[in-house]
C-alpha cells in the first residue's frame, strides 16, 4: 500500500464527512478527554494525515521535551508500516521529517522557553524567513484552557484566519465536570466554547476510545461519527487488521491508576514517579494515603458510581465482608482504579480457590469479570502469575506493562520480595529509570 492509500483510508476522513469537510483552514479546534486517554496520540494522527499529503505541521509540545513527542510519532508511524504494509517506508519517513518541526515550551513558566501567542507568531515569522517553512498545521499540545483568557484564544483564532491554517489544541477535562457522556462541550473550555469552530471529546469505552463531536462549527446538529479507535495507537477499530499493541512510547505516555496507600500501591507510585510515569491515585475523604502525586479523592456522587452489594463482594470473594462504610468505599474506589485500565497488576497472595487475598483482591475479580488481563505477584510463592481466562486458571508469566492505562495497587504487607517484583516490572517494561 501507498501513502495516498493509507491518507485515503484514515479514520479522518470519516470525521470530516461527520463533520462538513473537518476542521477546515482559519479554524480553531479542541481535542478534549481525561489524563491518559488518547489526546496526544489523536493530535499526531492528525499531523501524519496532513504530512502524508506533504503538508507542512509544526508541533507545539507544552509538557513534554521534544525527544518525547518524535517518540510518538515514530511509535505511531511503525504502527502504520506494520498494518498497512506501507511500500515507500524510506521515502516516507523522509517527508515526515522534512516537513515536521517539534518545538517544546513552559506553559506558564519564565524565561525564553515561555510559550505566548506573540512568541508563537514569532517563531512562525523566522520559520517562514529563515528556513522557508510554512506550517499548514499547528497543533498545541496540553493548551491550559482552565488559566487561558478569552483574548489568547482570540489571538490563536486569528492567527489560523491570517494565516489560512488550521490550529489543534488539547484540553484535560475531569469526570467530575463531564460525568459519563457528555452532551454538550464541557468545562473548561464551555466558557470560551464561541471562539472555537469544532470540539472533539475522546470517550473511553471498554478497551477503546470513542471519538464524539461536541460541536461543529455553527451546524446546530452534531452527527455521530461511530467511530472506534484503539486507545494507544488511535488506530480505527477494524476486525480486518491484526492489532499489536503499540511499542517504544515514552515512559510519560504510561498512566498507573492506583489508590496511593502504604506498601504496594506506594511503591507501584514510587516507581512510577521514578521512570517518569503520569500517576493518578482514587481515594476518598478519611482514608490514609502515601502517594500525593496524582491524588484524586472521589466524591460520594463518584464513589456510587462503583458501587456493588458486599453481598455480592462476599459470595464472589468465597469470605465475609461487614457492612463497613469505609470497606465499601475502598471497593468503591479499586472500581475507578480497574474501570479505565488496560490491564491490573496486584501484589499479594493467590488463595486455593483462585482469588487474591485482602480488598484488593476485588480489583483482580473486576479484571478478571471484565475479560482484562491481570496478573499477580504471589508473595508467598515469589512468582508472578497471570489468569488465563481461557483455562480460567492462573499461569505462571513474566509479564511486562502492555498498556498505556495500567492499575497497580496491592496489600499493605509488601515484602522485600514483593517490592523487588515491582521494581523489576518497570525495569523489564521500560528499561533503566532515567538519570535524575
């Protein structure tokens, strides 16, 4: 297959037929969703949709050094290669990166690296005199919609009409403020939502991202784009093509989903700071944390939303559960933890009916009732294991971190053992941790 094949069947051309022709040059758009859904991957699908077309994009990264970024787009590219078969690999490879400049700036720092509207039309100014590139892209990554004010906006609006491009931006949103499915463009770029032409709002679903129009310029009815997209690669979701997970990421494209208590899942959140994992940690009013990195506490509206008999608890687990508060709202909260994640990893021990010992092993339950992969370090057998959902038994592995959105939590009792197997997990799936 060729490039223009491949531009052809891209799932952006069954957006821009849901969405009147796309974003369209002299517009403003809005990639919306949650820390560690698919914003970054969806922003260089765009970008290698208009590089295979020998268009011209400049990548503005304001959380992530620019290593990071090429990270991204290689990983995404070979992903391409693989499924496609693409041809004229070289050749293209070549024009991406003839036609790519990735520049990374503080969002609200001090200094040269600050980034501005007037720094931007700067830099774009000795682009296009010294370097003969003009950008027909220009894509904002972690653009800071809560601390952004109407004239900024104003000013990037105006800067795609001057120069007829088109301007992405990403915007982090919170369960809190979008609930399940939102039906209208939610917080934080509601208030500014008339400076802006079309907003997209990627929406986790079982083991993918849906991909929902919010708004489409001044259309007063929103179609649906039906559209599917594996959540690392954001590659459309086709029965017809193998899907391989996609490989060399940067360690800070990982989210853990943890609950942030003493012994495992602090350790899991030590490492993850460490190897410069993003961390996001679901806890409750009352209840003792170590990790406050990430730390996220549930409100009771959210804690319902995981709610489950401990009738129901107690026959699945084979023990008892009394009818404690605070028991319900750890289960509660190892919901959140399990819901959006890829897969689980548990510290602890695997009892003789097959279940894992303490409330964490809930999160073992849910992964297992949720057809996820889940694996277990067994601190007494100083192993790891991983269920089989096939021979529904557990099998003896050695597993690495697969997905981008991953859970880590496990007992309070961590071994010296224990704490080795994590360390080693992140060693395995990410290589040496960076020099700090």
């Amino acid at each position: 297959m060729f490039r223009t094949q491949i531009n052809e069947q891209s799932p952006l051309r069954i957006l821009e037929a849901s969405c009147h022709g796309g974003l369209g040059n002299g517009n403003l758009g809005v990639v919306m969703a949650r820390a560690g859904i698919g914003k970054t991957a969806f922003l260089v699908h765009v970008a290698l949709d208009h590089l295979l077309r020998d268009h011209k994009v400049l990548h503005v990264s304001l959380d992530m050094p620019v290593d990071h970024v090429r990270s991204w787009y290689d990983a995404v590219f070979q992903d391409l290669v693989q499924v496609t078969h693409l041809e004229d690999v070289a050749s293209t490879a070549d024009m991406i990166n003839r036609n790519r400049i990735i520049q990374a700036y503080s969002l609200h720092g001090h200094g040269a690296y600050a980034f501005s509207v007037q720094r931007l039309e700067a830099q774009l100014s000795l682009l296009r005199q010294h370097a003969g590139f003009s950008p027909q892209v220009i894509l904002l990554d972690a653009f800071d919609w809560t601390r952004t004010t109407r004239q900024e906006v104003r000013a990037l609006r105006e800067l795609a009409r001057r120069g007829e491009l088109e301007v992405w931006t990403t915007a982090l949103t919170h369960r809190r403020e979008t609930g399940r499915h939102p039906e209208r463009v939610p917080a934080p770029v509601d208030r500014l939502v008339d400076e802006v032409s079309l907003v997209i709002y990627l929406e986790p679903v079982d083991h993918h991202v849906a991909v929902r129009l919010l708004k489409d310029h001044d259309n007063p009815e929103v179609s649906d784009t039906h559209l599917m997209l594996h959540s690392d690669t954001m590659r459309l979701v086709d029965g017809r093509a193998p899907y391989r997970p996609v490989g060399d990421l940067p360690p800070d494209a990982y989210v853990l989903l943890s609950g942030g208590a003493p012994g495992a899942e602090e350790a899991f959140g030590a490492c993850a700071e460490r190897w410069g994992l993003q961390e996001e940690n679901y806890s409750f009013e009352g209840h003792q944390v170590a990790r406050t990195r990430g730390l996220r506490l549930l409100s009771e509206e959210e804690l319902r939303e995981g709610d489950v008999s401990l009738a129901y608890v107690a026959a699945t687990m084979h023990r008892t559960y009394h009818q404690n508060p605070s028991i319900r709202r750890v289960l509660q909260s190892i919901w959140h933890q399990v819901q959006s994640a890829g897969e689980v990893f548990i510290v602890g021990t695997i009892e003789r009916d097959d279940t894992v010992r303490g409330g964490t092993g809930w999160a073992a339950e849910l992964a297992r009732h949720q057809q996820k992969p889940v694996h277990v370090y067994d601190q007494e057998r100083r192993a790891w294991f991983t269920w089989n959902h096939g021979a529904r038994a557990w099998q003896s592995s050695r597993p690495t971190i697969e997905q981008r959105r991953f859970a880590g939590t496990g007992t309070r009792m961590l071994s010296d053992d224990g704490r080795a197997a994590i360390v080693d997990l992140f060693q395995r799936s990410f290589g040496p941790p960076p020099r700090r």
